[in-house]
C-alpha cells in the first residue's frame, strides 16, 4: 500500500513540475526557431528573435519606462514599508487595523483594483501617465509585499542597541542612522529588488491608468493583441532571465539577515 502512495505521489509531483516548468522549456524552444509564425514545427535553429528584441525600439522604450517605474515603485513601498514597521513598534490607537488595511490590495482582485484605480483618477481629474497614474498603482501593489518582506527584521531589532546609543547622547536621527539602518540594510535591499521585481511585471492595474507610453508588459500585450509577432518567444526569454537575475540577487541579500548586524554591533 505504501508503494502505491508512494508511486503515486512520484506522478503527481512529476505532473506538477511538467505543468510548471514544461510552458518555460517550450518558450525557449520556440525562441530559437527559424519560422516566420509563432509556434510549431521547427524549422530550423537562429538567434535572429533575439537580434530583433534588441532592435525593436519601441520596446527598448517601454523597457526603460518600466525600469524607472519599477525602481521609483520599489524605493516609495519599501520606505514605507519601513516607516510603517518602525512605527508598529509603538503602541498607538488602532494599531491592529494597520495590518489588515495594508494587505486589502493582495485580496482584492487587480480587474476591481484598476477599475478603482481608473474611476478615483477621473474624478479626480488627474492626467493619466506614468508618473501620475501608474506609479500610484504600482505603490499601492507593491507596499504590501514590501511591509510583509521588512516587517519582520524590523521587528527583530533589539532595542538594547538603541537604548545604548541614546545613553551614550545619539540623538533619535543619529540612532536610525548609525544603528538601525545599518542592520536593516540586507532586508532594505532584498525588498527593493523584491518590489521592483513586482513592480516590473504589472500588468491589469496599468493597463487601465497609463496613457500613450508604454511598460514591458502593455507593449507584449499590444503586440500579442494586434499582431503575433515572431519574436515574442525570445522577448518572453530575456524578460525571465532578468526578472530570475534580480529575484536570485534579493534572495541572496535576504539571507544576510538583521542577526548578522546584530551580533557585529554588540561585539563592536
């Protein structure tokens, strides 16, 4: 009987990584396959695709917006993020509805978030563009990932630290800056990459606020809707390879966690 269990616990498992990783191995198969159409068979090998990704300007565009929406997303959530956990810290009024009022955005559906999102900027009378719209609701999206990713270090910190410097005449400002950041700078990092990862890759909130300008993911939507454009595969290729680079570097930073500062500064 165990045998059975155990055979079939080898299929499903065997099942659950084909359905995971088996659209990726054929993502890069088609990458390099020398067809003018999207898909099978194979004609042949090239790396043409790959030529045509770095010479599409109109995606060279749309990269460098959402790199700069992604890095200005990431900085803003992760700043509040960190505000926000110095601050629970303290004791306050309403203190157990912070968290419950940060995580809305993670159970509420990103149709309904952009709908939301699209109606409060017209009422508003808000331009609709990437700094005015987009990075708005890519804030709102990122923050929670942020806070659920530093909260816990922040949390960490032992006040003994602090305590200790303020007896030695560091004001609240010295403190954070000589003592606090420096234990929090690992976490600080792995968050920013980790926010400018989901940042990066957004899709149904900024499609309904941006404009005219274009991020990664609305320009392979305009393409894959308008018109099936070979190279798509590849496109898909190096967009993995960069969101997999800065997932892997912000998984290392995290493993460097506050402890390790910790002990560096008593030992200090």
């Amino acid at each position: 009987m165990s045998t059975a269990w155990a055979r079939a616990g080898t299929c499903y498992a065997a099942l659950f990584y084909a359905f995971l990783y088996l659209p990726v191995a054929v993502l890069v198969v088609l990458s390099f396959n020398d067809s003018p159409a999207m898909g099978f068979p194979l004609l042949g090998v090239t790396t043409r695709w790959y030529g045509a990704v770095l010479a599409d300007r109109e995606l060279a565009a749309a990269l460098v917006n959402s790199l700069l929406v992604g890095a200005a997303s990431a900085t803003v959530a992760t700043a509040l993020a960190l505000l926000i956990g110095l601050g629970l810290r303290r004791e306050f009024p309403l203190k157990s509805l912070v968290f419950p009022v940060i995580l809305v955005p993670l159970v509420m559906p990103g149709i309904v978030s952009g709908v939301l999102l699209l109606v409060y900027a017209g009422l508003a009378g808000i331009k609709f563009g990437l700094w005015t719209t987009v990075l708005p609701a890519h804030v709102t999206w990122v923050l929670p990932f942020a806070f659920l990713t530093l909260q816990p270090p922040v949390q960490r910190l032992d006040r003994a630290l602090e305590e200790a410097a303020m007896d030695l005449g560091a004001r609240p400002g010295q403190v954070f800056r000589t003592v606090m950041l420096p234990i929090l700078r690992p976490a600080m990092l792995a968050t920013l990459l980790f926010s400018f990862t989901i940042s990066f890759d957004e899709f149904v909130r900024t499609l309904f606020v941006i404009s005219s300008d274009r991020t990664v993911p609305t320009y392979l939507w305009v393409l894959i809707v308008e018109r099936t454009a070979p190279f798509l595969p590849a496109v898909g290729v190096v967009l993995m390879i960069l969101s997999m680079s800065i997932a892997t570097a912000g998984f290392l930073l995290g493993r460097r966690n506050s402890g390790t500062a910790q002990q560096e500064w008593s030992h200090g």
